[in-house]
C-alpha cells in the first residue's frame, strides 16, 4: 500500500515537472532567419536559429528550401562540428533574368544531418548559417525549413506569416527585402521600414533582449508559471503523503510492541 502510494506521488510531481519544462518549449519555439531583412543585390550570411521543443527527442536534421522563382544563385555554408552539410543545386521550372544574365538553375535546398550520437536536446538550440546571394529584388522570400526529430517525426515550418504578424503555429523563416515585416512581427519593435533612422541588426549579432531566440510570449510564460506552480502543487502532496505513511508506520510498530505485554499481563 505504502509503495503504491508513493509511486503515485512520484508521477504526479513528474507529471507536473514535465509540464513546467515543455509548455514554455513548445509554446515559444520557432525556427527563424537573423537577419530577418536584406538589401537586394547584396550577399547576405544568414544563421537559421533552431530550437528543440520536443521535450523527448533531439534535434538531428535541418532542411531549408531556397526560393526557385526568386531564386540566389550562390550558397556557401560555414562548417559546423557533428554535422553533415550538403547543398542541392537544381534546374529551375522556368528561366531567370538576373543582373542581365538568364539563370536556369540554382542553389534550391541546403541539408544539414547529424553524425551518429549528435543532436540538439531539449532546452537548447543551434545556429546554421550559410552566406546567400545575390539577394533578389522582390518583397520577401520564403525560406521554409524541415525539423526532423530523433524520433522520426518532422516539423514543417512553412506557414506564411500575414501582415497584421499574428504568427501562424509553424512560421516559415522570411527574408524581408523590399517589404517592410509585419507589424507585430518578432524584429517590429525594432526595425521598421517607415523610420529610416532605425539601425538594422547586424549580420551574426545578438538580439539586445533575446526575443529572437526564444520567441517567449505572453501566452509561454503563463504556461510556463501554471507548471511550476503544479509541480509546488505536487512538491507538497508528495511531502504531507510521506509524513502520513511515516506517522502510520510509527503508530502501527508501537502497536505492535505494545500487544505482547498487554498478552503477558495477568486478569484482574
């Protein structure tokens, strides 16, 4: 009985520990491009940040599409320890003008794999970053990108973000270029098209408060509190459950020594 009831304490305060640690992961985690804008006709290193909101498995594949009606025509990529890096150059469904020069195909996809035992765990993140250009003259590219799982699962992120920036449940990486990013967009409180005076981010520099990366909401940090308050929740119950079956352990071994004498005393 003890035993069973201690197991169950045990899951509850399990249960409510996982969900202090994976509501802010998967309420919060985006893949995303920094810079999020560029200058067209320029080179451009972009570093695709990438968080694991599974709480169970590791991160082990990225792939990222490159645009193929605005496609660039060259992509390098910088070398990343534990990973396998491959660049898929394919033909155009129809030709290109750029820079005057008819282009029919290009760089289309960038594949990064991890090597045997390497993965992104849970709580953390890795940046891959490739150098991409000539960057095209159009509004913003879509960069859509594959987050494959240790467990075999995918996750597309895909999804167009609208102009009013209410982020969709798996936002594709955009390049911003002749558009301005959606007004409630995550770099919208600091870069703006309307304000030229407004500093861009820098290529590789760190966000000044780390919204970029973790993308936190509102909505993840409530999350996040609701679980560790179940976990305290829990903490307690384990705690009081304990000091029950350690007081009924005591009270029932007193009872037990006490029964022998009460047998070897005589009747009065």
């Amino acid at each position: 009985m003890q035993k069973r009831t201690i197991a169950r304490v045990a899951a509850a305060l399990g249960a409510a520990t996982a969900l202090a640690l994976a509501g802010p992961l998967a309420a919060s985690a985006h893949v995303r491009v920094d810079p999020d804008q560029a200058t067209a006709g320029s080179y451009s290193v972009l570093t695709f940040r990438v968080p694991t909101e599974s709480a169970t498995a590791g991160t082990v594949g990225l792939e990222v599409d490159f645009p193929t009606d605005h496609p660039f025509t060259s992509i390098s990529y910088q070398p990343l320890a534990g990973w396998k890096v491959a660049v898929t150059t394919t033909k155009l469904p129809k030709p290109v003008v750029i820079g005057g020069t008819t282009v029919t195909e290009a760089p289309t996809k960038v594949t990064w794999t991890a090597d045997t035992g390497v993965s992104i765990a849970p709580g953390q993140f890795q940046q891959f970053v490739v150098s991409a250009g000539p960057v095209p003259d159009t509004g913003s590219v879509m960069l859509p990108a594959h987050q494959r799982y240790s467990d075999g699962s995918v996750v597309n992120w895909d999804q167009r973000t609208p102009a009013s920036g209410d982020e969709p449940e798996h936002p594709a990486p955009t390049l911003y270029i002749d558009d301005a990013p959606p007004a409630s967009g995550p770099t919208a409180a600091s870069v703006t098209a309307s304000d030229p005076a407004t500093p861009r981010a820098s290529e590789g520099s760190e966000p000044a408060n780390g919204a970029s990366d973790s993308g936190l909401t509102t909505a993840s940090v409530a999350i996040g509190i609701a679980g560790l308050a179940l976990a305290a929740i829990a903490l307690i119950v384990a705690v009081l459950a304990l000091a029950r079956l350690r007081t009924a352990g005591a009270a029932t071994a007193s009872q037990q020594a006490e029964a022998p004498r009460a047998e070897g005393r005589p009747e009065k």
